[in-house]
C-alpha cells in the first residue's frame, strides 16, 4: 500500500495539470493511524464531488467490543460519531479555495432519528471503523490546485479524524450515554410484544416540533402525561422505572377539538418506528417497528393487487381480486394501502382521518338509508378493522374529529385535550349506547352492521424484469428529497410515504430499485419474496449490498421493509 508521503508526491506532480489528471490520485495510502482511500474522482470541479473514505483498524479505534456487537448499539454508536463527524468537517469546508464545488467537504447530516447510514459503518467481528464522506478538489477554473487539496488532506482531514475516531479522544460518559440510551430503547420495544402493546409514549416526552420545517421539539412544548387507567411502568436496564402510555393492540381511537393535539401524538407514534437521539423529545416513544402510515393517494398507480376485501362489484365489472389502475381515486388507493400494508408485514396501521377518503373510512346511516349497501361497491375501513385485528393481527389506531362512528368499534379512546390525552372509553361507550338505542328505534336497525368476514388477500404477485433496463450498462437514478426517485426515465411518486424520515433512505430505495431490475427480477418470485431477499441481502451486508461494484455512495440510510414494497407499488414501470 502507498502511502501518505506517496500521495503528497503524486499531488505535487499533478498541480497545474488539467483536472482529468487528478483521477491518477484514485488508490489507498496509509497515514499511520488510518488509511484515506480516494474511491471515485470527479471529473470537473462542478461535478458532484469525488468520494473518500478513512478505514481505522479496530484496535486502534479501539470502542468497546459491547458497543458495537449488538446491531441497535453499532448504529447508535455509528450514528454518534457520524455528528461528530459532520460537526468536525464544517469548520473546514471550504476553507480552502477554487472553482465550483472546490474546497466542500461533506458526510451525512443526521436528523433526530437514528439511521443506519452507509457515511460511517463499524465491522461488527473486530471493530473495524469506516467512514465515507466527500471532497471537493480544489480547481482554478479547470486547471488542478494541488496546494489547496494538500491543505484538506493533510491538515484538515487528519485533524478531523484525531479528533473523533478513536475512542480515547471521546468523552468517555457520553459514548457510554449513547449506547445506554439504545440499550433502552430496545428494551421497550422488546417488551411491546409481551406486554400487549403496539406503542409506548413516556411520560415527559415532548411531542410538538418548533416548526412545519424544523424537527427539533418544541421549546416549552407540554410535557405528556399518560392517563393513569392506560399507564405502564417499564423498569429499563439503564434508565430505571420509567411510566408512559401504552397503547394496547386492538382499535384505539384518538379524539378531541383541532389544534389540541390528536395529529401531533400520531405523527410521533408515525416516526417512533425508529430511534430518536437524546434531547428529541420523543427518545422514549416507542411504536411497533412495523406500524405504517395508512393515507387516501389520489392518482397513484395499482398493479394487480387484491383489493376485494374493500372494494366489490364495480359498475364496469372490473376483476377487484386483480386490480389495475393507472389513476387510483382516493379510496381505491387507501384500499390498495391497506392490502398493501398487510403485505408488507405491518403488525398496526396508523390513520389520521384529514388525509383519508372520507367514503373509504365511513358511510354514515342517512347515507345507507338512501343508498342501498348492494349499489355501493365499497366496504368502509370501519367494517373490517375489526376482522383485520382478530383475523389477522393488524391493530389501528385513528384520529377523528368529526365522525363518532368509531366509538362503537374501538377498544380504547383517548381525547386530547390541549395535549393532555385522557381515557375517554367508558364515558363514549355509555354516550355511544345511548346513541344506538336512539338511532334504533328511529330506524330500526342497528347503527354499526356486523358483515360477514371476507377471504384474504392473494399475495402472489410475481413481478418480472424491465429487458430494455436490463441491458442498459448506464442505467441512472436520481432522488429529490423524500419526495421521488427516477429510475432511467421513469419517476415514482413517494410524497405519501410519511415514514421515509430522511432523504437518504430515498437513495437507498433508488438503488434497491435498480438492483432489483439488474439482477434481483427473475419472474419467479414473489414480491413478498423479492422484499425478503434484498432485505436478507442488506441484513448480511448492510446497505454495502446494494452497490453492484465499484465504491458504495456516502450517503444512503437503511429504509424499512414497508417502504421497500411500498416504492415498489408506486413503481408504475414494474412488470407484473
């Protein structure tokens, strides 16, 4: 291996050269505590930047072995140093000078979630520690200035390893803080299971964000406080006792005036799928990790999806067991979700009734009344979410606040009264049966019917290979935030999926996407086979797996198994 003084030499003989000459620079070289290895080179300075990466041995990173064997410590442990890191690296970029993109030095911006990045990844066997980041190289117009990337290699770089990288520069109590907060938090949702639950929300947390563009919590947000009938002690190993609400699996039902916090609690509940960092406000809310997000998608595309549970007997005899649709209306694409969602593996469903289609969720009684139930095709949510929890193990929990109708079928009901959540279910059962006798005998008939159970959804969809992208050699992917991924031509609308948490999950979704039509679409499995098989890949390798060679992008964040098929369903290029 060459090394350092190797690289200031190759350096000094390319200066003033024309940029192309700066990709003779691509190798590794040893700088005695880490090797710097310069992975890919861009080929002008106002190009995307050239990619690096610092490898540092284990025993000389030297972390505790307990912080980093177990997968939830390793990615809090890599998550902490990845701040570290990025907060190191500012005080440097560009400080040193040139055209475009010259003198940038960048790695992952964390948000409050803790994702598995690809930035800085930790070798669970020995400790290895590896960090991807990226570099501008300094230019003036195109014309290589050497000096300035010598000032970010052998002074800037080096500085900003020493001071983050081994364990013996850091803070002891706070590396120890950090892992003990992840060992918590798996705990409780270790015990989610057991305990019957499908969510935790501590109490002290604080919900509200600053802001519609700001994630960080509120300042003098209202600390929650659980109400004591739904009150759960968990004694955490580091922690210690520490009380909150549990949401019981079954049909929980969030009411209340607007603006008093019904939307706010499920949004954390949406994001508690994932870690937090400490001082977030919501480290302690804790939902089952495959809980989706369930929302009305006006114009989304559906291929060949069972949506009969749902939706039946359609005016044009459309097959709804096979289901196609370029232009989904907005209940059609929530039934799609659902039978989607159950697909995915979600064990609850999450719905805030503003971003539903109001015919999907409920069809009050005057409504049956004028129009019969045999020329309605659909089935509202509210007739099967029963059937969907004891039949197969979905839970729900719902926000509403204009329709009562719900109070008949929940387990639980919790009014969020100025962000205090209180158990309400006695007092709306009573109000609810008063209500039902009332409607009987006005009616007579009951306000809520009991339907006989539906069959299952079919998942056996078998999607095959796109051949024209198949050969391409040079097929591109591009993201834009959270909000789509293009495939060569083609874009995929991921503005719904309100769980993608960071824009870096959408890259890694873009290379899923296209491994998938490289190699992984044989026409034989099915997409709950496909999703098993890339997420068995990612498990074995991490997000490395989703590179087909060459250097692996800085900047990809684990997405979950439920946006994995969700982006595939949104995929309107995918053969089926």
């Amino acid at each position: 291996m060459k090394n350092s003084e190797d690289l200031r030499r190759m350096l000094r003989a390319v200066d003033h050269k024309s940029y192309p000459a700066y990709k003779d620079l691509r190798g590794a070289y040893s700088f005695g505590n880490f090797v710097l290895g310069i992975d890919h080179v861009q080929g002008d300075p106002f190009a995307s930047p050239s990619r690096l990466s610092v490898q540092i041995d284990g025993a000389k990173a030297a972390f505790p072995p307990a912080y980093y064997k177990e997968k939830h410590c390793r990615i809090a442990l890599q998550d902490y140093l990845n701040r570290l890191f990025y907060q190191e690296i500012e005080k440097y970029t560009f400080k040193a000078k040139g055209s475009g993109k010259s003198g940038l030095i960048a790695v992952s911006r964390c948000g409050q979630e803790v994702l598995e990045r690809s930035a800085v990844t930790i070798r669970p066997t020995d400790g290895q520690l590896l960090v991807r980041f990226s570099v501008g190289f300094p230019a003036n117009g195109r014309t290589i200035n050497a000096a300035q990337l010598e000032r970010i290699l052998f002074e800037f770089l080096p500085a900003c390893v020493t001071a983050v990288l081994f364990y013996r520069r850091l803070p002891a109590a706070k590396v120890q803080s950090v892992i003990h907060l992840a060992e918590d938090q798996q705990f409780i949702r270790s015990q989610l299971e057991p305990l019957g639950l499908c969510a935790f929300v501590a109490n002290g947390s604080v919900l509200p964000r600053q802001s519609g563009v700001s994630d960080r919590p509120m300042k003098d947000g209202i600390p929650f406080v659980s109400p004591k009938s739904m009150e759960v002690t968990l004694d955490l190993p580091h922690h210690g006792p520490l009380s909150g609400m549990g949401i019981r699996k079954g049909i929980t039902l969030i009411v209340g005036g607007g603006y008093h916090g019904k939307s706010t609690l499920l949004e954390a509940l949406e994001l508690g799928v994932y870690n937090h960092i400490a001082g977030d406000g919501r480290e302690y809310v804790i939902t089952d990790d495959s809980a989706l997000k369930i929302r009305a998608e006006d114009g989304r595309s559906i291929k060949k999806t069972d949506i009969s549970m749902f939706i039946n007997n359609l005016p044009n005899k459309k097959d709804t067991r096979t289901f196609y649709s370029e232009d989904a209306s907005g209940s059609t694409s929530q039934a799609a979700n659902v039978i989607e969602g159950m697909e995915s593996g979600a064990k609850a469903f999450l719905i805030d009734e503003d971003t539903c289609a109001t015919n999907f969720m409920i069809r009050d009684e005057l409504m049956q009344r004028v129009v019969c139930r045999e020329e309605e095709p659909i089935t509202p949510f509210i007739e099967r979410a029963r059937f969907l929890y004891e039949k197969c193990g979905i839970s729900s929990v719902l926000v509403a606040g204009s329709s009562g109708a719900y109070f008949y079928i929940a387990d639980t009901i919790l009014q969020m009264d100025r962000y205090v959540p209180k158990d309400i279910t006695e007092f709306a059962k009573k109000e609810a049966g008063r209500y039902a006798s009332a409607a009987a005998a006005v009616q007579g008939r009951p306000a809520v019917q009991k339907l006989p159970d539906p069959a299952l959804p079919s998942f056996q969809r078998v999607p095959t290979c796109n051949m024209a992208l198949r050969r391409d050699d040079r097929l591109k992917t591009r993201t834009r935030g959270t909000d789509d991924v293009q495939l060569g031509h083609e874009n995929i609308d991921l503005r719904y999926l309100e769980q993608l948490a960071d824009h870096e999950q959408t890259a890694a979704l873009s290379y899923i996407l296209a491994l998938a039509e490289k190699n992984l679409l044989d026409g034989r499995k099915t997409m709950t086979q496909l999703v098993d098989a890339i997420c068995a890949l990612m498990d074995q390798k991490g997000l490395a797996g989703l590179s087909s060679g060459g250097y692996l992008p800085t900047d990809l964040a684990m997405p979950r198994r439920q946006e994995i098929f969700a982006c595939f369903n949104r995929y309107r290029g995918l053969k089926l």
